[in-house]
C-alpha cells in the first residue's frame, strides 16, 4: 500500500537534499508514540540497525519519541 492509496493521501510532501529515486525503493515509517516506554527502545535499538543493514530508507516524523 502507498501513500497514493490512502483515503485521505496527503496533498504535498516535502523532501530535502538532492532528489533520488532509488532512495525511495525500499523504505519504511517508524512511527510510534511520543513518549518511549522502554520496551518501545528496545524494540527500535534492536529492529533499525537491521533494517539498515539491510539496505531500507528509514523515513521519520521527526517528533520526539520513537
């Protein structure tokens, strides 16, 4: 499922850098609640390093938290 396929897609994104595309081949969210448990930093300090090693695009919010 992609953006384009949500009920209500978001009309803009806005992106940084120079653009490319292969950067968005494999790539995936991390979202989860502004305020980590510590179970819930666990989980990330376990599940990023792999998916990076693994050659995925991490993409964030940004927002404290996850």
């Amino acid at each position: 499922m992609g953006l384009m396929d949500l009920k209500d897609c978001p009309k803009e994104i806005f992106y940084r850098g120079k653009w490319n595309e292969d950067l968005f081949a494999k790539c995936i969210a991390v979202v989860g609640s502004r305020r980590i448990t510590e179970y819930g930093r666990r989980v990330i300090e376990k599940l990023v390093p792999q998916l990076v090693q693994g050659g995925w695009t991490i993409i964030s919010g940004f927002m404290y938290g996850v």
